[in-house]
C-alpha cells in the first residue's frame, strides 16, 4: 500500500470509529457543521460556493465521462422559473457499464479500509463544497438555502458516513484469514483459510427530484466502499448536484490513484428514460431506488435475483389525540407540514382529530378549535414572507401544483370545507420563484380515497374520526396499507400511547410522540433514527442498518494446510 | 420475565457466546461430540435412539399439527428398499399459516435474548435425541452410520448454532433505546428513542431428500431467532428427520410457555407438491430453499420481494496440476467422491489432469497414471466392504442410479474410455441396500456437455486438459457459468496457485488447495468455512454470515421528549 493511502487511512480513522460509536449508541453526532452561518465557514467560502454555482449555469457540465453521445439538460430554477442552460453528457449506457466494470478490478482489490478512506475523503471534500452544492439544490429542487445547505450537506453527508459505518462493521466481521486445526482419526490437521470479500457487481443509484442527495449518498458510498462500481441515474430535473457530486468523487478517485470510472453519471430525459437499459444488464447487480411509489413498486414487482433497495412514499399522518399545549402542539405539525411546502417523505398529510374535540392542559377544545389553532399557525409562517421563504422554500415542479389544484377541486365536488387555501407566497429573494402555501381540507374517514394517497405538495387533511382511538386505527391502517415513513402522535394519556404503540410497529410506522419546540418533527438523524422500515409500502429497505449493506458483497475463501508449523 | 426464562438465559449464555467468538476467529469449536462412540456417549443412549428410531416404523408419526386432512408418507429405506410405514399428518396450509400467524405474536414481543435461548436449547434438546436422528437420516437419506450421526447430527446443529451467532450478532447491533440530545435554535432537545426488532413474516424452509437437517437447521434457526415463525417443508422422500426435529422444537417451545405452532411441518406427496402454496402466501416472507438447480432457478426468477436465500447445486472440479505424492492426492480425491457416494453438494464430480502429466515429488508422471491411481484409490474403498459401508453409505433414490447408468450410455455412446465401472458393494449390515460405486470416465473438454451440470449420484469424469493453466480455466469457467459449492485443487507450484486464486474468488468458487490425510476435503465446518458464496448458480446464499439473518427482521422506532430529566 502506498504511503499516501496508509496517510488516509490514517487520517480517518478516528471519524470512522466515531461514525460506528454512533450508529450503535445512536446519540447525537456529526463530524460536520450543518448551519450556513459564517460564524462557522466565514465570509468567503459562501460567497465563492454561489459564485461556483453561477458559474455552472449556462454551459456544458464537462464531465469526462466514457462514451458521450449528447448533451442534453432542461433544468429549471423553482426560484427563477428559468432554465439554468446546464447541459450534461448523455453516454451510452454499454461504455458506461463497460468503463465501470474495467474500474471494478482494482477497487475490488483494494483492502476495504482503503476503500473505507476514500469514501470517508469524499465526505470530506463534497462537505469543503457544500455551499456551492446549497445553491446547486435550491435551483433545481427548491429546498430553502438553509435548508439546502443542511438537510442536503451535512444531514445527507451524515447519512452517508452512517453507511459507511455500516459497512466497515460489515466488512470488519469477516476476518482475513484463520487458522483451522482440529483432529481427525487421531491425527492433528492444521489448515490456513482465507476470506476475501467479493463485491456484488454494479451498483445504480436511481435519484429523486426534490431531496437528491440525501437519498443518494448513503447507497452510493454503501456499494462504493463494499467494492462495486457506482453508476449514479440522477432525476432529469435535478442533475446539477449528482452531477457536482459525481464531480468531487471522481476528483477523489485519481488523487489517490484509482479509476474515476467507479462513478460515473447517466443522465437522461424525461421523453427518453434510461434506467431500465441500465437495470437490466447483467452487470448491474444493484439497484438503490428514491423515487415514485409507481416505479417502486414496478421494480419491487419486476426485479428478481438483484439486490432491490427501494424507498417510496407513503402517507405520513398524525394523531392528535390529547395536548398539553394546543398551540405548541399545532405549530410543531404546521411547522412540518410547511417544510419544503410538504415536499418531504416525512411531511406529515393527514391529521387525525377526534369529532368531539381533544383534551388539553386548559380544559377540552373542539375538533374546530384544533383545526382553526392547526390553520393559524400555518398562516403565521405564510404570511410572513421572510419566515416563508426559509420554511417552505420553492415547489419542485409543476406537477405538485396541480396535485393541490385537483386536491381543492375533488374537494369542492365532494362539498367539503376548504379550512384554507393554497396561495403562493412573495418570495423576499426571488420574485418569480415557483412558492405555494398549504391546502387545508376537513374530511372525514369516509373519503379517505382523497387523502390515502401521497399527495406530493402542500395539501393536508384534517380527519375527523368517531374518537382517539378511531384515530390511531385509521392512521395504523393506513400506514400499513399505504406506507408511511414518519407518523406523529399528540396524546398526553400515557395508556392510551401504550395501547396503540405496538399497531405503529406491526404497521412499520416510525412513530415521533408529542414533539413540539425547535425541532422539526420530520427531522430524522443520521446514527439516531432509523429512516424507513421496509414493513410497509413505502420503501422494502431501511436507511441504514446492516441489511442495508450485508448483502452488497459475499465472501469466498481457500483453504490450505498451514506450512512452517509444528504440525 | 418468568425465572424459567432467566435461567435459560442464563444456562445457555456460554455456549452463544463462544459461538459468536467461533464466528470470529472461525477456529475449530463445537459444543458437540460428533463421534458415535460409546466412549463419549455411554452404551444406552445409541441403543436406546436405535429403539426409538425402530418404535417409529409402521404406525403414524402423531405430530398435533393444526388442520390435519390426511394421513400420508412413502419413505423407503435406501438400506432395507423397504417402507418405512410410517404416515404423517398431511395439513391444510391455510390451517398452517393460520397457526403461524396466531403464534407469532407473543414470539415477536419476545426478547430477542429469550428466543435465542430457546433456540439454543433446541439444538441440545435435538443433539440430545441424536442417536434416533442417525438412523431416521439413514434410512431415508441412505447416509452411513456415522455419517448419519456426524453430519447430520453435531455439524449440521453447528451450522444451526452458527446462525444463532450471527442472528444474535445482528439483533444485539440495535440497542433497545437511546438518548438523543441536540441544540436547535439554541435550545437543547432531548429524546428517548425506543427501537423494537420486528420479525419480517412466516419462514418458510425447503428441505432436500440427501442431506435435510444440514441445509435446514441454519435456516430454520435464523428465522426463529430473529422471531418469525417456521414451517418445515420436507421432501416427500425423507420427512422423518425433519418431523422428529419439529417434535423436539415443538417440546421445547412447549415447555418454556410457548405456542408450539411457532414451527410445523408442511408435509407432501411427490403427486401433489405443496410448497408453491406456501410461496405464494402473502404471509409467507423468507424462503430458504435447499434442492434441485431446477426449482431453484424458478424461484429465483420468479419471487419478488419476499427474502429467498438458495442453495441449489453445481459442479465441483478438482485441478490437478501437481502433486508432491501422488497416492495421497488421489487418495483425498477418491475419498471425496466416495463419501456417501458423491450425493453431497461439496462432492467431486469433475478433476482436470493436463494430458500430458504433471509433476511429481518422484517425477513427471503420465495423465494415464494420475487417472489409473485416482481409480485404484477409489477400487480399495469400493472392495472393502466394511470400509464401503462406512464411506459411501446408500444410494437415496432409484434418480441417481439412472443418472449413472444415463452418463454410462452417453460415454459409450460417444466411445469414451470408461476406467472404472459402476456396481453396488455388498452392504456388510444390510444385504439389500441401494448401493453403488464411481463410475470413472475419461474425457476432453470438448464433451463438457456430459459433465457440466449436475450428476446426482456416484459419477466422476476425469477430464485431459491442454494443460495446468487450461486445467484451471476450464474449472473456474464452469465454475463461474454451471455453478459450484467447493472446489479443489492440488498444485505444489505457488506461482501458479497465485495465478488462478483470483478466478476461483471471481467465480464465487471457495477452493481446498492441496488437502491430504485423515480430514474430508468436503467437509465444511461450521463457524470457520463460510457454505456457498452466492456468487454463481449454485446458490444465492452464504451459510451463514450476516446477509443471512440482518434482513430477517426490521427495525421500527418510537421517539418522544426525554420526561422526569434536566433539560
């Protein structure tokens, strides 16, 4: 090994080791800062980043990929509802599974704490350009730029790291080599084995839109340090920060002297999808899948004999079943709800209330008092353009403007109260962004066919049910039916929590309980909370755990009788 | 918990942990005698497992299955080719997974230290009945003796041991909860976090007709461990061991307050085969298949998101491309595929010798010689009655004296030399036991049809290559193409060794280099030899390491504020 990568190694050690305390204590930890402020990165770093970002638009993103046969882009700024005039390579997909698998050899030799290192150092360096990687989110995804910054960078990182802490303790359950000695007939056998790990093949990381590389990282550096190959398939509406990601990676790669071919991107368009080319070569051993519910679960149903790791969506809903604070309570699932303007798996959509109405620490309120009390506080962060704009960030597409617009519609058909209506908000920063407020809808369990589906925009439903209990079976049920990723639970009744715990859990439903203050609700921790179960429909994978990265290499040995020893 | 349970724990905590060290180091332990003998064992207890075996025959084997609708079982002996006459409950499968179901539960709220401790009490409750189950594997599996007692007694509930580890090593991997503290917005949030281990569905295991507890046990072991129920799945041509293993699992689940429906056995007549109606099952979420390339490859590619781990069968070859003696080196490889007349999945079928001889310690010697030396060593097992009976046991089905008498007529066919004629031995204890020795046959790669798939019974093909390097060429390609669960070779050169060990890990192929003397070179040890890597057509998966438990159960969280602490 070279002194250069023994250095790495070196060098990152102790954050490893710090990574794998966390995932098996699941505390609170990060190797890296997740607030923009120059307080911590100073004056330059987050101007240079916007300045890298302005820089990308309006050319090619030269990426020296295998086998380029276009350049093709339609990237569109949620904030500007401009193009970013950013055209990509589009390769053929055979020199691009070609070039990966002339890559695998080496890395597939290379020791798995090699491997460990490099991904650890690329941690490292997409963290160095996270502010450009802020902006590069913000125009393509519309998160908010703090949040872009944060939930993008160092959350995303976090996840990332958290997977390659899942696969070093993978990896490290394997020794190298054993010495076997046992009697046989009277006589003393003596044998040397040697375990060698053996990558599965390929992996593609099939990307979403609207959080492209929290969903990206943790799979990428799975296959990646496990030994395979990556080939990253961004959503043709969010290429610029898998291809920026791709970028560092690749950068990575040939400072330490490996193939930069063990991550390559394939881009492709909206008219002319490309990811079935990829998923059924043979080379392609791995398939990681952030996406649509309906490509999911096409895949679930389709994909025989390769490893399938699928997140989705659900419908995450929440149970407000008693309060001791009706306002701080609200404004914990307002605040949720207009995250990302519910452009999140974890966006809470549907709130379960009890028809008579809750206890709360001031005696019983209505189910009026906490839908009016639930609206209020989502119109306090609306009508506040700055606290909107850092909240709810943009809408991602078009597409879930008019999921709202059908939302409102079915609803008027169905006579339904309409609690508030959407309506853009005045971005401070960016007069043409692309902004909705959220749809607030009472119903009742007797429509569920409007609400027991992911609506992917700012709508909520306010469900009103016989009572509490009536809550917790129909967000349980619908969990289990539909999938979830995150449920909530307001209730002050210890039993009545007891009672209802274990449905969550059979459901597969993460559930958060009585949250309220700084923390978003829908915030999941890297090392601390486990992200999906794999129990319901929406996604038959967990961020992270180690089925999430066991499988992604296999183990062949020799053995052969020890020479040189006493025998 | 009740005091029965703690001390269950308790009793058995040494023996999980010494395996879980086992796993490790893979270094040579078992808790087990694997000897027959007397010396270890006393003189009642082999006495009295043979009564007990004998007690069986001719009446019905009273398992209080749910929904019995028939009575059924046509086991003959492959050592007397009489019935056994033993008839077994034949269940409604909806009456089976029904019972699963209404178990599962309570299993599921169970600590996972609890289950493991149950299951470990298993192994000794079935190793303690093992003298019953060597004759029950013998006569339906034709297995010798000691074989019988040995390799499905104390290795197989090694492998089955050996699970345990890794399931209580990927369990113990999720701690039950954990404090969450973190500054938002300057304030400090502190959570609880609760994380519960939530079992993936009804495990269902597939047993094989030649070697059913070895391949089960793991299986069977991980699903319970990891709190999913199990059904059995015998092969209709060998059931009694597996209803004797589900009898004793049933009483231990029994005695420590546990609903004994948490494993069955789902039995079948080869005229109405059952298992697709329990794959099918939605309730049904893990298979473990054990059998036929042919079921196995349906399975394969047909089952969708359900977990199936396999272990089917391919082509085990021996290189031969020098030796430092030869008589040793033959005599391994004659010994390999004598043992229980090459119906193992680690037996020898194919053994490459470069035609124009090899090295010796003594000289070069001629492709003639190596063959007529292997056929001599194989000639001195096979006239040795006694030393026959203990080897090479008997034949399980009329199947594999039809696949040799198939490759006989093909050989001829095609004018290839025949070195060593097929018969029966005569059984020294049972005169009319289905027995046959090797049929040897030489040949060219250019007849690769005749010996590149699997030939189920005593059929060895020694095939001239150009030479050494074509040798390993031509067995790591079939390895890689027609599958394999071991491979041998003998090579004294080390530069050619090091040439060809990265196309055996390639090909998925572990290899037993240059293994002489008293030890099998098939045989694999549980805790140090890792069983199939999934890494080519002869199975999908490891026995055991990670990848077969970590996915057999799911983690679900809860979170709220931390109460009654200092914020």
């Amino acid at each position: 090994m070279s002194e250069q990568l023994k250095q790495l190694i070196n060098k990152h050690q102790t954050t490893l080791s710090a990574a794998i305390e966390a995932i098996r204590t699941r505390h609170n930890w990060s190797p890296f800062q997740d607030s923009p402020s120059s307080k911590f990165h100073g004056e330059e770093k987050p101007k240079a980043g916007k300045a890298a970002f302005v820089a990308r638009c309006h050319r090619p993103f030269d990426l020296k990929l295998p086998g380029i046969n276009d350049w093709v882009g339609g990237e569109v700024s949620p904030f500007t509802q401009e193009p970013l005039g950013i055209t990509y390579p589009a390769c053929d997909p055979q020199a691009i599974i070609a070039a990966a698998k002339a890559a695998a050899p080496q890395w597939a030799k290379t020791t798995a704490e090699t491997r460990l290192a490099v991904c650890v150092e690329m941690t490292e360096q997409l963290y160095a350009r996270n502010f450009e990687m802020a902006h590069a989110i913000m125009h393509v995804a519309g998160q908010s730029y703090t949040q872009a910054f944060s939930g993008s960078g160092p959350n995303a990182l976090d996840r990332g790291l958290e997977a390659l802490a899942y696969a070093a303790e993978a990896m490290r359950h394997v020794p190298a080599s054993a010495t076997y000695s046992r009697n046989f007939a009277g006589e003393q056998v003596l044998l040397t084995k040697t375990y060698n790990l053996i990558p599965r093949g390929i992996g593609l990381v099939i990307c979403c839109a609207s959080f492209p590389t929290w969903n990206a990282y943790p799979s990428m550096f799975a296959s990646l340090a496990t030994g395979n190959p990556v080939i990253i398939k961004p959503h043709p509406n969010a290429i610029l920060p898998m291809a920026i990601a791709v970028e560092i990676c690749r950068e990575v790669l040939e400072k330490f002297g490996f193939d930069a071919n063990l991550i390559t991107l394939a881009v492709d368009t909206p008219s002319k999808p490309i990811a079935m080319t990829y998923i059924e070569n043979p080379a392609v051993q791995i398939i990681d899948f952030t996406g649509s519910p309906r490509f999911g679960s096409y895949l679930e149903s389709t994909v025989k004999d390769k490893l399938l790791f699928t997140e989705t969506a659900g419908v995450n809903s929440v149970v407000v079943a008693s309060v001791d604070n009706l306002q701080e309570s609200m404004r914990a699932i307002a605040r949720g709800t207009s995250l990302f303007s519910a452009q999140m798996c974890t966006s809470p959509q549907v709130v379960y209330v009890p028809k008579d109405g809750i206890a709360t620490g001031t005696g019983t309120v209505s189910f009026e008092e906490v839908a009016q009390t639930l609206v209020n506080e989502i119109e306090a962060i609306a009508s506040n353009a700055k606290m909107a704009a850092a909240i709810m960030g943009a809408i991602q597409g078009q597409v879930s403007l008019n999921v709202v617009a059908s939302a409102h519609e079915q609803a008027q058909a169905k006579g339904l109260r309409i609690l508030r209506e959407a309506s853009p908000y005045q971005h401070p920063d960016f007069p043409n962004a692309r902004t909705l407020s959220p749809l607030v809808i009472a119903t009742t369990p007797e429509h569920q066919e409007m609400y027991a589906q992911e609506c992917f925009g700012p709508v909520l439903f306010i469900v009103a049910t016989e009572d509490a209990d009536a809550a917790a079976y129909e967000a349980t049920e619908l969990a289990r039916t539909k999938g979830t990723i995150s449920c909530y639970m307001y209730a002050t009744d210890d039993a009545y929590v007891d009672r209802w715990l274990d449905a969550y859990a059979q459901a597969g439903a993460n559930l958060t309980l009585n949250l309220t203050g700084p923390m978003w609700i829908n915030f999941a921790a890297a090392y601390s909370d486990y992200h999906v179960t794999g129990l319901n429909p929406a996604g038959n994978a967990c961020l992270a755990d180690l089925a999430f990265v066991s499988a992604r290499f296999r183990i062949v040995q020799h053995r052969r009788p020890t020479t040189g020893a006493a025998s």
